[in-house]
DNA sequence: TATAGCATGTAATTAGTTACATGATTAA
DNA sequence: TTAATCATGTAACTAATTACATGCTATA
C-alpha cells in the first residue's frame, strides 16, 4: 500500500460538507457557522486555498456554474475524493481533541478567591454554557428541517451531542454550586 | 480607570501556577501537563519568553536560585502581579471556550457510512473518552495528596469536573450505540 | 558511568484568524 | 436606491507547536 498523502483537517470538513450536497466555498462556509464551529471551526482563509489543492490533487472537480443567477465555483467530489472522505471516516488513527476553557482554568486557580467569589466562577461557567444551549436550540429546528428533507440523520445525532455535553456541564455546575453554597453556610 | 494592558492567557496560567506555589518555569510546565492541559495547554515555547516579559511588566520578581542544588531561576508574584490575577479570575468578559473534535466531525458525515461502521464510529469516540478517564483517574490520588497538602480544593473539583464531562460523553455514547444498535436490528 | 530528570531557552515552522478588497444580485 | 446576502479571494498578522541545543545533578 502506497503511503497516501494526508491532508488537513480543513480538507476533510470540505470533503465531507461536499458528501452532504454543499457546492460552493461560500455555502460550505455557511454550513460550518451553523455546525461543525462548536466543534470544529474554518474560516475562509482556510477554505478557499483548500479547496484550490483539493482540485490540484483531484479529490474534487471544480466548474463555473450560474444556475442560481449569480456566477460561482462549483464543486464535486471525484472517485478519489469520496475514497479519501470513506477512509478518513474509517480510519483508526488517534482522534484530535482540544479543549480550550477559560472558564475551568479560573476554576482551577480560584483558590485564592473568597467563598463568593468562588461561587460566582461557577456561575458563569453555567452561563456560558447556557447560552451555548440556547443556541443549539435554536438551530435544531432548521437542522431538523434540513435533515428530513435530505434524508440525514447524523447532523442532528450531531447537535443533540452538542446539547448533552452542555447539560451535562449546566448539571454539573448546578450541584457544585449547591455544595459549595452549602459549605460557605457552615463556615 | 486606565485601559489595563491585556495579558496573553499564558500570562495567567504563570500567574496562576505562581499563586499556588510553583517557582520556575519547569514546574510550571509540569503541572500544566499533569493538570490544565486538559482545558488550556501551554508550550515552553510560550512559558519562558512570558515569564521575561511578565518580569519586565513588573507582574512577577525573578532570582537566581540554588536552593535544589541545581541552578535555576525561580520566581514569585509581585503585589501588581497578584492584582493582576485577581482582575482577571473576577472580571465578566466573555469566556473563551474552543473545542475541537475530530470525532464528532466524523459523525457530523456519517450519513455516507454503513451501518456497521456508524455504530463503530461512536464506539471510537466512546473509547477516547473513557482513556481520557482513565489518565483522569490516575492523576487524581497525586492531585488529592497535593492539594491536602497545600490547603486547596479548586484543583480537585477542577478534576472531577473533567471526569464528568468524559462520563456524560461516555454516557451519550452508549446510549446512541443502544439506539443505534437497535435501529439497524429493526432494518 | 550512564541514564533519567531538572532546567532554560530559541529558531523554524505551521496553523489559524482577521481584516480587507471586490463585485454581483436580490429583496425591501 | 439601498441594504442584505451571495460569492471569491488574499495579505498581514498572531498564536502555537515542534524540534533542537545545552548542560547540570541525582540515582541506579
């Protein structure tokens, strides 16, 4: 087996946001706003030279297109692209995970706070992640709409991760901030 | 009030460590590694040239140090530099919160997968979490000694709000393989 | 005496964001 | 006619990782 070139992660959300019908840079990017960004973000300084290579390396078929007025680049996956897209969703490589948390970094140095001031870090992790929820929900309806009407199940299996792991903090904030309410109490 | 110069959040995390007692650029690198880095990493390529510039902001006081036999350079926090800490763990702006997951970006195109390999993809996912958990768990009687020791408690619940949020995504995992599972007996 | 760990640092590279430039079309 | 949206792109910048260089000390 030939050791085959790997790519960004960036060529992968392209791939796979072209298996899902987008056809444009511009749709791509308007698709990831609303999706894969909780979990996964790309900007068009990322997009548009990838999908360039992409072409180059003919995982992707490019032509003008003005079906909808305006003139566009319009893409597809060739053979090979959608090989490439199977054999990443398959492979068994490590999986990248980063978690950047500002909140949980201040938890982590709040010793040096007072019981109130503690209290309050708490809070606004829950907050934040709150609003995190209320975003969710409300790109559930569209996503739910879309889904059904492209036959897809995994974009909402997708969101519905996204609210759990907000929950589960929203929950986990909640109790912290009883026991520790409760504890300033008996001091 | 005059507009405070804003830190890099590596300025922090060295803050931080400095308040909770840590004195040399080595040490703080070796509990970020035991401890934040599973919600904020930092490189040495980050630390040192901070701590020099941290130094020249007045923040923290450096000295040559040889009280370990070896020499080092060890530092701690000024009054500006405690102050400065103290702002940032109390102040309102907005949180940074990032998260990438290239597992969940799989399973946001797992629609062009069969059945099988859907199910093995949230099965991939659940097992990166529950080894997560595991280094989680090992850390852990470490962190409990240090902090009885030093008198804290934040760095604890700061671990055990990392195991919950790998036990809720452990969680979300077996229940969508459950349904999942069920689904393809179903078809 | 050799290996592991303590300790400090930087150069080169890669990744990623931001901001800007440009222009067309559609809907209010 | 004007604002919003569609659409493509890049230059400049900032952040961050990686890999390397160096050398000491404690321990097996």
């Amino acid at each position: 087996m030939e050791p085959r070139a790997d790519h960004s992660k960036t060529a992968y959300v392209i791939l796979g946001m072209l298996a899902l019908g987008r056809q444009t840079g511009y749709e791509i990017k308007s698709l990831v706003d609303i999706s894969t960004r909780f979990f996964w973000a790309a900007s068009y300084g990322q997009i548009y030279p990838e999908l360039k290579r992409l072409e180059q390396a003919g995982l992707i078929r490019g032509k003008e297109d003005r079906t909808n007025g305006r003139k566009r680049r319009s893409y597809e996956l060739t053979a090979a692209g959608r090989e490439t897209l199977h054999d990443w969703l398959t492979s068994d490589e490590l999986l990248v995970r980063e978690l950047r948390h500002e909140g949980v970094l201040k938890l982590f140095f709040s010793d040096v706070l007072t019981p109130e001031e503690q209290l309050e870090q708490i809070r606004r992790i829950r907050r934040a992640h709150e609003a995190t929820r209320q975003q969710l929900e409300e790109i559930a309806p569209g996503a739910r709409e879309a889904d059904e009407a492209r036959g897809l199940r995994f974009t909402l299996l997708t969101l519905d991760w996204g609210i759990a792991y907000q929950d589960a903090i929203i929950d986990w904030c909640t109790r912290a901030e009883r026991e520790l309410g409760a504890a300033a109490l008996e001091a």
